[in-house]
C-alpha cells in the first residue's frame, strides 16, 4: 500500500476497502485528517480501536519529525523537518492581516543552484513526494494553528517535480482535502522547460510567481544557473500564456542585489520587458546568507529602483521580508542544523 498522503483522499475508501475495511472509515479518516488537523491515528476516536492500532503499526500516517524551529519576532516561524531517509527540508508559517501563510518546499536542495540562495548550494538532493509537501503543512498547522493562504516558494524548484506538487495542490484544493480556493495559492518558479505549459494544462487559477531576477539571460544564466537554456523573453510569453489559460495576472520575483542588479538601468530594461504584460512586480530585498558575497541595497535604492517601474505604468511591490531576525532566507536554518540535533517529535 503506498503512504496515505501521497494519495488523493478521494481514493482512501478504496485503499481501505483494499485492506480489508469498510469503506467508510477511509471516507472518516481523511475527514479527520484535512478538515479536522488530526496528526495520528490514535486522534480518530471513532475508529474502532483495534483499526487504529493496525494502522498504526501498517500505515504510519506520516513520517516526518521535527528536527526544529526558530521563530522571529515579526511572527515568522520555520520549521526543519526530518524526513524517512534522513532528509531535510524547511517550512515556513507567517502572519498576515488576512491570516496565516504557509511556504512550502518541494525538493531536498535545489538543481538551479542559484548564487544568492542557500538552498542552492549544495545543489539538489531529491524530489518531495505529495505526501512530504502536504506534511510540512500538517506541521506546521500542528505547530502554529490554521492556515489561509499557501506560497510554494520554500527550498527546491516546483517546475522541476511537477507531478508531486501539482498532486499536493490538488489535495489543498479540492473538498475531501483542505478545501482552500485556488486564489489563495500561489507557485513560484523559474519556468523550467514545459513547466508552464504544463501548469496551463493542469488548468486551476492559481497565482504563478516567476523568478526572474535579472533583465538580461547573460546575468540570468549567472545568478540561476540551473536555467542556463531558458530566454527571458521565451519564459515570459510562457507566462503569458498561462494568463491566457487560467485567467490570473502573475507576479514577478525579483531579488534586489547591491551593484548586480539594482541600478536604474536596469529598471528601465525590466520595464521594457514587462510592458503590456498582465503582471505585478514584487521587489524582495535580498535577505543576507553567510556564505555568499551579496548585500541588500539601501531602502534609497530600492525605492528608486521601485519608482522607475512605477513611472513606466508597473504595478510594484517592494516587499518586506518577514523573518530577518533568525535564520530567514530560504535554506538558512537546515544548513545551519547539519549535522542535525535530533530532539524529534513524530507527526
Ligand atoms: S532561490 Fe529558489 S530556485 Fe533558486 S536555488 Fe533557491 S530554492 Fe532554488
């Protein structure tokens, strides 16, 4: 029998029936699971206990183990998770004015490797299955309360493991699952090769976030050097088609690096580029990583930098970057980690 998460809740009642029990306890415990934040099966007291117990012993229900966390006082909070073969991946919850958000990981490291990300420096371990991107989410959920929006923009490159994420979403979205509407997901990527077509084709209206970070694909191919194939202007009109497709503007990411690529020419080509283009621009100050050379510009810079897009007709965020104090940028804390500490706890 495969792991319970990584297989769509609609489907339990058939795994059930397949192990030789009603297929109505399926039908309950996904209930319990997705709609009441159970994290094991002794939780499910309507369950006769002896079924319980077999489960259990057959059918952990997840296998993740908190390794830990560190919270900053803005409310950010991450957690590093263990996964069966030793693996770990960070998850991340934060506060908004319209609730909870969670971030996600879908890979142990990340392929693109890119310069000012610590995710990427030891490129990439493996794939998450479905299962391990929708425990973060039972975590983190068990450590900090309900959720109400989800970003994929945690370690690792969605575009690269499209079959796990895509399935994790699904269970995020549909009804026997968390039920969240499609609008309050968003999933980041640097558009690999057929990653938006595919997304397109997968048709649900969530929010795309591309990574672009760079206004030429000579610097492009520097700083993310797992896309070294990919135009600019190629993986745009890609997510342009997808806008086509599912009806949502889409956001650029872009990380604002001292003397790399903050200059105000460097605005005006983004600006170009983006022109007529159905998107939002999301400037994210670069959060410091011990290990790398880069700086964050000064807020005069940045604004400057955000001004010259807005005179050019963009719409423009300039983000605040929740969990300065401990550990924030994505990969900090499971590097800092190794080897890990283990003062475990089992989901
Ligand atoms: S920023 Fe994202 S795509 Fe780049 S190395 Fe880090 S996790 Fe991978």
């Amino acid at each position: 029998m495969p792991a319970l998460l990584d297989v769509h809740p609609a489907a339990w009642p058939q795994l059930f029936v397949d192990m030789g029990v009603a297929a109505f306890h399926g039908r309950n415990a996904a209930r319990w699971v997705f709609q009441r934040g159970a994290h094991g099966w002794e939780e499910m007291t309507d369950l006769p206990a002896d079924l319980r117990q077999r489960l259990q012993q057959e059918h952990p229900l997840a296998t993740a183990k908190l390794l830990a966390s560190s919270g900053a006082h803005d409310g950010a909070e991450k957690v590093l998770l263990e996964m069966h073969d030793g693996a770990t991946v960070e998850a991340v919850g934060m506060p908004g004015t319209a609730g909870r958000t969670i971030c996600l990981s879908t890979q142990v490291g990340c392929p693109v490797r890119c310069k000012f990300c610590a995710s990427g420096l030891d490129g990439l371990g493996r794939n998450l299955s479905q299962g391990e991107i929708l425990e973060q989410a039972l975590w983190l959920q068990r450590q900090q309360g309900p959720f109400h929006r989800v970003v994929i923009m945690g370690m690792g490159e969605a575009g690269f493991n499209l079959d796990a994420v895509l399935g994790a979403l699904d269970v995020l979205m549909d009804e026997e699952g968390f039920g969240m509407s499609a609008r309050r997901i968003t999933l980041s990527t640097v558009g690999p090769q057929g990653a938006l077509a595919r997304i397109a084709a997968w048709g649900r209206p969530i929010t795309l976030a591309l990574s672009l970070h760079a206004t030429t694909d000579e610097l492009r191919q520097q700083l993310l050097p797992g896309v070294s194939k990919r135009g600019i202007v190629e993986t745009l009109d890609e997510a342009d088609d997808l806008f086509a497709a599912n009806g949502r503007e889409y956001t650029i990411e872009y990380v604002l690096l001292e003397g790399i690529n903050d200059a105000l020419t460097q605005a005006t080509e983004l600006a170009d580029l983006l022109f007529q283009r159905r998107c939002h621009v999301n400037l994210i100050p670069y959060n410091t990583v011990e290990e790398m050379d880069y700086t964050c510009p000064s807020r005069l810079v940045m604004e400057t930098f955000a001004q010259r897009l807005q005179e050019r007709g963009l719409s423009v965020t300039l983000r605040r970057s929740l969990g300065r104090q401990t550990d924030a940028a994505c990969g900090q804390l499971r590097r800092r980690q190794r080897p890990p500490t283990r003062t475990s706890t089992e989901v």
